[in-house]
C-alpha cells in the first residue's frame, strides 16, 4: 500500500465503557495490524488513555442526546471531515470487539476496491446457514442480500463525507431506524467484508437443542479476525463461571470462555 497514511478509530461516550476497553482494543491493533497506522479514539473523556492513542473531541450536535443511542447515531462522527480527511484509508472497530487475526487484508481490501466495507449482516436464517465459502465465490450477492452492521467499518474517507456532512436528525432517524440503515443505504459503494472476516460471538453458539453439547464458542475461532459483542454478554463477563447461562432465545451458552479470559489478560496490562 506504499506511503498511504491508514488510521484505526473507535469511539467511547459516556460511562457504559471505561478507558480500559479503548486501551485494550489499542494494544491488540498494535498485535494484529504491521501497517503503520494512526490509532484515534473520539471521546468525551481522554483520562485514562494510552500515550499512543491520538484523542479527538466528541461533538455530535445533529441529534438531541436522547436518541444518540437510538442505533448508535454518534458512530457517524467516523466519517467527519475534520477527523479523517488527511487519511486515505480508515478502519472503524467497537470498543467491545476482541481482535483475533490479521487486520491488514481488512486495509488492503479497501484501498483495492475503495468505497465502504461493513461487516455482513444477514437478514434472514437462510441466507444466514449458507457456508462462508459460498459467499467468498459471489462477493457482490452478499452484499446485495445483506444490511451492513457498523461494529466493523472499513472505508476511503474522502468518499464518505456525506454521511456526516449531510446527516439530518430530524430526518433520517425515522427513515432509516438506525446508523447502521443510514451507511448502508447512503454509503458510496457500500460492499461488505467476507463473512468468515467478522462473526457474532453469539453466532458461535449453535441453536437449541445442539448447544447443549457441542460448544465451539469454548475455543478460540481460527477464521474470524474479528469476534464482535451483540450486547450482552460482555467479554469481562465471560471470565468466570459466575455469569451462568447467556446468549440468545434459541442460542443459549453457559459459562466462561477460557480463550475470552486469556485475551483480556494478556491486553489488559
């Protein structure tokens, strides 16, 4: 990718997640991306933070506070000018994910193809039981079939502008429910990552009743280089048998996750 300046963005407001989350997810991007790249987290509160993270100040006025968490509106400040204009590739990750493989082909993919890259959100059970190797053969009907879930963003800023230079409140809240509708639909060759790229931690846990003995969510997954958090649990949630059962209606898991705990200890430094 040559003399191209990169940048890693994430975001925390508020108190749902400390400085602890920002700086893990730092020292893991440091583990898993050997392009030279910028780490920036937009933030109303530095404190606490690792001397390496660039901080850029939280400031979303477009929307009244109350509905900020409405779809997670505020996540649109990846995309302002004043943020990532002199970058020419930008990765966008959730505080709350963990890092589990190679972040570089993630770079590379964007900047051969430009546009945006979200991870894959299917939005039905048949398209969401068709083997990743599938979706590898025909890119273009994944991403035809799909929404895209803004956990993972991978984008050409000077592309994007738009997405926040041109974001109304008043009225793209209700017309696209949530931000993750609005990039999607409104992004400039909006495409996603290959499925097998970014997963659910949730979709590691197979449906009742095969969950009650095959538990594949207990090691560390080989493909994904990215796990993600669908709300809860959180990954400090699986360090001890304590939590019980979790997950969803129809995926139900039980306790602790080892390869989850060995993760926290070894970025929580």
């Amino acid at each position: 990718m040559g003399n191209k300046k990169v940048c890693v963005i994430c975001m925390k407001w508020g108190e749902l997640y400390g400085p602890e989350y920002v700086n893990r997810l730092y020292r893991a991007v440091q583990d898993h991306l050997a392009l030279t790249h910028d780490f920036i987290c937009i933030t109303d509160n530095f404190e606490g933070l690792e001397p390496g993270i660039t901080c850029q100040a939280f400031d979303f006025s477009q929307l009244d506070r109350p509905l900020w968490t409405h779809g997670k509106w505020p996540k649109l400040q990846m995309f302002e000018r004043s943020i990532v204009e002199n970058y020419d590739a930008a990765l966008f990750l959730d505080v709350d994910l963990l890092v589990t493989g190679d972040l570089d082909p993630l770079f590379q993919l964007v900047m051969d193809r430009g546009g945006l890259f979200l991870m894959p959100k299917f939005r039905g059970l048949i398209w969401r039981m068709i083997p990743a190797a599938f979706w590898d053969l025909f890119p273009w009907f994944m991403s035809q079939v799909t929404r895209g879930n803004s956990s993972v963003v991978g984008f050409i800023p000077s592309q994007q502008f738009h997405l926040f230079d041109e974001f109304d409140g008043q009225r793209h809240l209700p017309e696209y429910e949530n931000d993750q509708n609005y990039i999607s639909d409104l992004a400039f060759k909006r495409r996603c990552f290959p499925k097998n790229w970014c997963i659910g931690l949730i979709h590691l846990v197979p449906y009742w009743p095969l969950g009650r003995v095959y538990k594949p969510y207990k090691k560390k997954p080989k493909r994904p280089k990215i796990v993600i958090f669908n709300g809860r649990p959180n990954p400090d949630e699986l360090v001890t048998d304590e939590i019980g059962s979790w997950g969803a209606r129809r995926r139900r898991a039980y306790g602790s996750v080892q390869w989850v705990a060995d993760y926290l200890e070894k970025y929580d430094k």
